[in-house]
C-alpha cells in the first residue's frame, strides 16, 4: 500500500512549499504523487528538473581539504579569502 518517507528540508524551504502548494488548491501528498507520475512516464519535465539538481548538486558539493602543516593551511585561506580581491585604497 503506501509507504512513509522523511525527508529532511530546511525549513524555509519546507514552508515556501507549502505556500505555494496552498495558493494552488494542492497539499504535499499530491504533489509528489504527480512527481512520481511523471517520473513512471519519463516524463522529459521532470527528467529536466532531475538533469538540473544534478547540475546543483555537483556545483554545490563543497571542497575537502586535508592540511598536513600550517603552512598549508594559511595558503589555502589565503587562496579563498574574500577580502583579497579589493583593491588597495
């Protein structure tokens, strides 16, 4: 029959949802339900949207560093630093 499933949002998200699914006479439910529909279908609007979360996601995936001296360390801060594309007043 119908299975549970949790999925954590943050919850900005989790409300901007539901306004918009509220404003549109639609709960949460049936929302994922057409999802899925469309996903049984291949429908080629939510193969797009899953093409672009990808795209997000792989964008979104956030770097890993591993300093083996302090050196290494400030030299990458450095690297990333914000302030160091200003120019000098």
């Amino acid at each position: 029959m119908f299975q549970s499933v949790k999925v954590g949002l943050p919850i900005e998200s989790f409300v901007a949802c539901k306004r918009l699914l509220y404003k549109n006479g639609l709960n949460i439910q049936e929302m994922f339900s057409q999802v899925l529909e469309m996903l049984e279908r291949n429908d080629p609007k939510i193969l797009a949207v899953i093409e672009e979360a990808k795209k997000n996601k792989i964008a979104n995936v956030k770097r890993t560093y591993v300093f083996s001296t302090p050196a290494s360390l400030y030299a990458a801060m450095e690297a990333d630093d914000p302030l160091k594309t200003r120019t000098k007043e």
